[in-house]
C-alpha cells in the first residue's frame, strides 16, 4: 500500500516516461540552482580597487586641503570646519599618509583648539578680511573624531605622542559635551548643547567609544553607548517614526527623548545630511564590535531599502514619517549607507554599490562643491571594502 501510495505521488509529481526523462529533468535543476547561487554570489561582488581609493585621497589633497593644512569647503566661502579638519586626519591615517595627517593636525591644533583642549568649529574670513574663528563653539562629532585619528594614528605609526593629545581631547569632551540624565551619560551636539539636553544622533559613534576605553578608563563610555541607544530605541517607538531626526532633545532631569518641534528651532529636525550619517556609525560598530543592538537598529531601519528597491534612488531630505521633502540626489547618502545595506540586504547594497561606480568621476573630482560628497563616498566605500579598521 506505502509503494503503491509512493509511486502514484511521483507519477503525478514527475510525469516522467522513463528514467532518462527524470535524469534529464534532474540535471536542469540542479543546473538552475547552481547558476542561481553563482549568479547571486557574482551580484554581491561589488570591488572598489585600491587605485579608487587613492585617486580620491589625491583628488581631495588637491582640491581641498590648503598647503598650511586647512581643509576648506569651496562652496561655502573657503570656510574652515572642525569637521573638514576630523575627516581629513581619519582618512589621512586609513590611506597611510603620515605627512598629510601631520600637516592638517598642526594647522587645527594651531587654529582651533580651546582652552578645553577642544576645537572651534568654524574658520574663515571675518568682515575686516582677515581668516580667524568665526564660531568658538564646538561639534562634538569633530572633537571625537579628532580624538579616534590620533589613537588610531598613535598604533599605525607607532608614535606614543599622539596619545597624550587624544587623552586631552577626550577629558574635553567628558567635562564639556557629555550630559547625565535618567542614570545615563550623553553626547550632546557641542560645547553650546550640553546644558539643553540637545543630541545630534549621527554623533553617536559607539566603535570610537570602545576605542576610548582603553584610552580614558576614568570616564563611563559604556553608559553613552547602552544609554544612547536604548534612547534611540525610546524615541522610534514613542513617535512611530521611520527615520530619525538630525536634532532632538533629551529632557536632563527625566532623561525622556523627544523631538524638537521646528517652530521652537533653527535646527533641522528632519532627516537629512546629519542624520544619514548614523547608519554609517552604527554600521561600524557592528562591523567592528559585532554590537547586538547596532545589528537590531540597522535590521528595524527597512524604509530606506524600499525606497532604493522602488525607485533605485536615495534623496536628500525626508520627513521623518519617510515623505520626499528634496528629490535631490547626494552621493553623501550612498556612501554613508552602503555599509547598512550591505549588513541588512545584499540585493539592495549590490545596486547603491553598483550606482557609485557608474558614477562619472572625471565630472565628479573636476566640481569643487562636492566637499561633503567626497568624505563619505570615501567613508563608506572604505567601510565596505574592509578598508577602515581599528588597528
């Protein structure tokens, strides 16, 4: 009865007429399959060649840093930032190129550090002519950063000297851009934030702060990192929101996240080119660290790989419910994303990969507005391809 039963579901499974049929049938699929597998291994493929990264660094020297060391952004007057200053030192440090990394520190430590041993953020051309502070307030992503490229300087090129530095910057931002609240410790957006509870969440770089720990022990980095995240967490689900804010606000007395309401503020408070920065950040410290809550975030943010499956575009601006507010393009979004989408859906990471190599870069390197684009086409190239480590 069993083989009777057997036979009659095969025959009407495999209506074969004999065995050669089936063998043949067999064949096709197991070539399909084998043609599927490889075909979807070749797709998530995407190469960045060390010749990609080099001609970025060179073109970037070239066009933006000074020969004192200043980084300046064409499109905003030749401005100065503290920004500007950060990236060039962690790229410095990740392409290997001490003299540059020399050159830029000396002219920022010159320049804008602080009595705290922080950095102003603006420079430029004052109303009597003459190049100085502009802001003597601080960002803290930029005094973080800073302080992650000397301690990761100091191990590359074995030079000790660095460290004492970093280790100042470090007690800077502890005794001037850290806030407690709700039994936590939080990064506020500067100097100018700390005592309004202000947050950028795209300054939230948990990988720097495991870095720190074994630099500055005295100081509790890993309340910043399970505090600031359990708040992200907090905030998404208390706003049903699909992307976070550039700025929002959190309460230094109860410890509550909230948004900031535009009315209320010259900050933005959409989704826009802070923001995206955090699905960088946080990319690194799964990449890095293998941190089971950097893995929950990337997996929870499903918007914006619909958005690349439907339109094959990531755009500039967004409501925080996820409505276009700029259809404009900015390669600052692919780069700062690449990373996320390669950890949480290698379909959509092969296509944004795919989208920055077609990129005509010969248009690309020859427009001098592309300051911002640049860094994090670089930033996230280099995190995909492996390239940014910890030493």
């Amino acid at each position: 009865m069993k083989l009777l039963t057997i036979t009659t579901w095969s025959t009407v499974v495999f209506p074969f007429s004999s065995d050669s049929d089936m063998k043949r049938y067999l064949f096709i699929v197991v070539i399909s399959v084998l043609c599927a597998v490889l075909f979807q291994c070749k797709k998530t493929d995407v190469t960045f060649s060390p010749d990609y990264f080099n001609s970025s660094w060179d073109n970037f020297k070239t066009v933006y840093i000074q020969s004192h060391g200043s980084v300046i952004d064409p499109s905003q007057d030749g401005i100065t930032t503290s920004e500007g200053q950060s990236y060039a030192l962690l790229r410095s440090v990740w392409m290997d190129d001490r003299e540059t990394f020399d050159l830029v520190y000396t002219w920022t430590r010159k320049n804008l550090k602080t009595e705290d041993n922080l950095f102003s953020w603006k420079w430029g051309q004052a109303d009597d002519h003459n190049w100085k502070v502009l802001d003597h307030n601080t960002a803290s992503d930029a005094d973080q950063d800073i302080a992650l490229a000397l301690i990761l300087a100091s191990r590359k090129w074995n030079a000790r000297n660095y460290l004492k530095d970093a280790k100042k910057i470090l007690k800077g931002i502890w005794e001037k851009e850290v806030f407690h609240a709700g039994g936590s410790a939080f990064i506020s957006a500067g100097n100018w934030a700390t005592e309004q509870g202000i947050i950028n969440l795209s300054y939230f770089s948990p990988y720097a702060y495991e870095v720190f720990k074994e630099i500055s022990p005295e100081y509790n980095w890993d309340s910043v990192i399970s505090g600031t995240y359990n708040k992200l967490f907090e905030l998404i689900k208390t706003y049903n929101i699909k992307l976070v804010p550039d700025f929002c606000r959190i309460d230094v007395r109860s410890g509550k996240i909230s948004l900031i309401e535009k009315d209320d503020t010259t900050l933005s408070t959409d989704f826009s080119f802070d923001a995206v920065r955090l699905y960088w950040r946080l990319a690194a410290d799964y990449l890095w660290f293998s941190r089971n809550e950097a893995l929950r975030f990337l997996q929870s943010q499903t918007y914006p790989v619909k958005l690349w499956k439907k339109h094959k575009k990531i755009y500039s601006a967004y409501t925080l419910g996820g409505d276009v507010i700029s259809d404009a393009e900015s390669f600052s979004f692919y780069g700062s994303m690449l990373p996320y989408f390669s950890i949480v859906d290698r379909d959509a990471a092969f296509g944004v990969a795919q989208r920055i190599q077609n990129i005509d870069y010969r248009k690309f390197y020859a427009d001098n507005t592309r300051y911002y684009d640049q860094n994090w086409l670089w930033f996230g190239t280099a995190l995909y391809a492996g390239k940014i480590v910890k030493y």
